[in-house]
C-alpha cells in the first residue's frame, strides 16, 4: 500500500529536522550556509520522511546533493520518499534549464533504484575524492 505523501520545499526551518536524521545515522550536523538553496522535505502528514537537494553548477549541470531519509521510517515508506525526493530534484531541474543532473551515492540500493526508477545511467567517467585530513603525496 502506497502511503499518501506530501512535498514542500525545504525551509531553513527544517533544518533541527535534518540534523536529527544525520546525528541518529552517525553523521555530523549540516549547517544551513552549507546546503544548497533549493531542496524538498517529503512528509506523510507531520511525519518528515526524506529530504533532497538540487545544486546548480556552470555550465548547465546539476547536482543532487543530501539525500537522505528518516531512518525511523519503514523502508517501504522511506523508499517511496526518497523516489518522490528524487523526482521532485528531477523536475526541478527541468525547470531551471539544467542539461545534466550528477549524483554519487555510497549505497548500493540507491544506486540500483536511482537508474531503474530515474533514468540515471552509471558514468563511464571516474569519481574521484580527496580526504582533507590526509597528507599530501608527491
């Protein structure tokens, strides 16, 4: 059964309500400064469920950014958030003229459910990261 799930963009408010989901999932807190300006809070009436973010880049791209879920949730229910989360970054997109969206996800079922549900495709190109609290090598 499908639960009926509401979508708003995300207000600074918010906020405590994303800080609670990073803090029980071992993360640090995000800072308002940090995250990008448009994002969207999925809800099943007053019970937040996942959230997304939308950043512009040059160049046409964009990157979906801060997906996440509320881990007290059911996995059904955070599922079915998450893909409205998603689309809802997907339209948005659409609608700023954004030619290509990135997305890089630790998480196997994401990644599954991003390309069989969203149209992603997996990037032939390399992801690269750099750990800032690791020494240089030369």
């Amino acid at each position: 059964m499908r639960a009926e799930l509401n979508v708003k963009y995300f207000d600074h408010e918010d906020l405590p309500v994303l800080n609670e989901w990073l803090r029980l999932r071992g993360h640090k807190a995000a800072e308002v400064y940090d995250l990008p300006a448009v994002g969207f809070l999925v809800s099943e009436g007053d019970f937040e469920i996942a959230a997304c973010f939308l950043r512009r880049c040059e160049g046409g791209l964009g990157i979906v950014e801060g997906l996440t879920s509320n881990p007290t949730a059911t996995s059904a229910l955070r599922h079915q958030a998450l893909d409205m989360a998603i689309q809802c970054v997907i339209e948005e997109a659409k609608s700023r003229d954004i030619t290509k969206l990135l997305a890089w996800t630790v998480d196997a079922g994401t990644q599954v459910r991003s390309i069989a549900r969203h149209g992603f495709v997996q990037s032939h190109q390399t992801f690269m990261t750099k750990d800032m609290e690791a020494p240089a090598t030369h």
